[in-house]
C-alpha cells in the first residue's frame, strides 16, 4: 500500500534505526522541539530511548541494561513473549512508545496520558535479547468497552500474521475479565483489513463447527466480540437475515465453505495455556 506516502503530512522524522533494522517512517509524530531539526533517529530497541546521532546510541547500548521491555512477561511460546507494561510504573517507556508509534498510525492522537494505558509488547527472543515486533496499548479503564486502543505490528514484521495475534490476544484478556470489547475507533484501513479476517475467521469457524444454529448473542459470549462487530461481519459476507424485527444467521453449509476458503490465513495462533494472566485491578 504504497499510497500510506502520499498521505503523509509533514514529516518531520524520515527513518530510524531501531535494532537491526533501519525504517522509514510513514506519519508524522510529535517529537520534543529540541528533535526537530533531525531527519533520522537512533532507537535504543529495549528501552526506546531515541538520540540524534549513532555514536550517542553505541555509547547509550554500552550502559542501557535492559534486554526486554520492563514490565512483566505474561506469555511466552517458543521465541515469542509478551510484556506487560504499566504506563504509570514505565512512564518514559510509555511515552518513548508512543512516540515511536505515532510514526506509524496517521489518525490517532497520541497524546494522552500514558499513566491510563498498558502496553503489551511482543517480543521475538533469541540471545541477545527480546525484540520488540509490535504491541497494542489498552485503557485500564475503558467506558466504551474498549478493549485495545492503539495497534502497531513495526514494518519489517508486516504481513507475517503478528497483527492478527495481537488482536487474537486482546481478546483473549477480555475473555479472562469475562467483558466483550472492540477496538478504539476510528481504525485505520489496515486496522480494518486486520480486524475483519479476524473476526471473520474465528465466527466462519465456530459457525461451521455448529452448523449455523447459533445466536449473536452466543458468538459474543464464546469470542468476546462485540455484538455489532459480529453483526457487521455477518452481514459483509451476506450471512445475515431479517426476520420478523430480527437479524438471524443464515448460514448455509455450502456458502460457509466459500467463505471459509477464500479468509485468509489464521496467522500465529494464542495458546491461551501460556498466558499467565490477572485482570488488572
Ligand atoms: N496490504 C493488504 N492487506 C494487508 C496489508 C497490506 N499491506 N497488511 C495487512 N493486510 C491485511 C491482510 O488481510 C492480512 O491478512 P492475510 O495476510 O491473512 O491476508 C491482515 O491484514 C492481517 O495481517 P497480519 O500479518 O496479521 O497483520 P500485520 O502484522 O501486518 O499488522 C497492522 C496489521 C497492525 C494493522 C499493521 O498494518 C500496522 O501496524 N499498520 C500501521 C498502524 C495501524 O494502522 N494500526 C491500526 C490503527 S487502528 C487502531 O489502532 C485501533
Ligand atoms: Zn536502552
């Protein structure tokens, strides 16, 4: 999607280098003024810090202890962990976060305070250390039922279904509060793309499991989706009818299996036996 350049406003920041990897930025982020004047920006990978020249990040890696995000490590398959941190507790981290974020999501404003919000950060491990491959922030407290605020899978691991893991594990936390929740709106048209083979994947899967006799009502309870997600979803792949003032499910075994083929992948899959997890309190 080449057109996310074109839509660039001013930009301050072209490209950064964050681990391994130099990326070229896409938005516009809201850097301190005393950055304002650089093109290019040096990352620390494990505790965000940002610099304005390489030799000040060589000196930096020299001393910075960190090999992970702070926070706690909730979940870990194989080389792939996840951090909770608490922006409260890890406020300069929170905040390095966002900004480096910001470079990335055009319509959100990042600007709030990053003590209401946890960061789940996921990590590709080997032994220099955990490197960070996205993350999505939540609000402690959401009155909207919101679930995940912001979503961020870093450039060079687009596409390689960490997007939908992300989304897969925010659900998995509403789950365990025994809450639905949906994504902060607006999203983007990628966040779009992502949801929906989301959602679609899991309710072609359960409907095909039973045969389409079931309820709105019961795939919300089962996945933690919304009810209006699920509705919107069902009605995109036209498995939804209106009956007497009611949206049943009409899902015919034939049309399921179209469906069914043409989602996409299902992408790294949550096993929900290696998250250790509390609601937060
Ligand atoms: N072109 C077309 N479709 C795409 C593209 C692309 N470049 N990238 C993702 N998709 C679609 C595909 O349908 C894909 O599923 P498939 O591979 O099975 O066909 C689906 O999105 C998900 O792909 P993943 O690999 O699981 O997702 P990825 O790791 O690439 O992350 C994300 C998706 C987080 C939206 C990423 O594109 C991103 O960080 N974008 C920039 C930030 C952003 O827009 N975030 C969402 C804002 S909304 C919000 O925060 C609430
Ligand atoms: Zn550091």
């Amino acid at each position: 999607l080449r057109e996310h350049e074109e839509f660039t406003k001013v930009k301050n920041i072209a490209t950064i280098e964050l681990g391994r990897y130099e990326i070229d930025t896409w938005y516009f982020s809201p850097f301190p003024p005393e950055y304002h004047d650089c093109t290019k920006l040096f990352f620390c990978e494990f505790c965000l810090n940002f610099m304005k020249r390489k030799e000040q990040l060589q000196r930096h890696m020299r001393k910075c202890d960190l090999k992970h995000p702070p926070g706690d490590e909730i979940y870990r398959n194989g080389t792939l962990s996840m951090f909770e941190v608490d922006g409260k507790k890890n406020k300069v981290y929170g905040q390095n976060l966002c900004y480096l974020a910001k470079l990335f999501l055009d319509h959100k404003t990042l600007y709030y305070d990053v003590d209401l919000f946890l960061f789940y950060v996921l990590c590709e491990c080997d032994d220099r250390g955990c490197h960070m491959v996205g993350y999505f922030s939540k609000e402690k407290h959401s009155e909207e039922s919101y679930n995940l605020a912001c979503i961020l899978t870093l450039p060079p691991y687009q596409r390689k279904g960490y997007g939908k893991f992300l989304i897969a594990f925010s659900y998995e936390l509403s789950k365990k509060e025994a809450k639905v929740g949906t994504p902060e709106r607006p999203l983007s048209d990628l966040g779009l793309l992502s949801y929906r083979g989301y959602w679609t994947r899991v309710l072609l899967d359960i409907l095909k499991k039973h045969k389409g006799n079931i309820s709105i009502k019961e795939l919300s309870d089962m996945t933690a989706i919304k009810a209006e997600d699920i509705l919107s979803t069902l009605q995109s792949l036209e498995l939804i009818q209106y009956r007497k003032g009611q949206h049943v499910i009409c899902a015919d075994p034939k049309v399921l299996d179209r469906h069914l083929k043409a989602a996409g992948r299902g992408g790294l899959d949550v096993d929900v036996s290696k998250l250790i997890w509390t609601p937060y309190k």
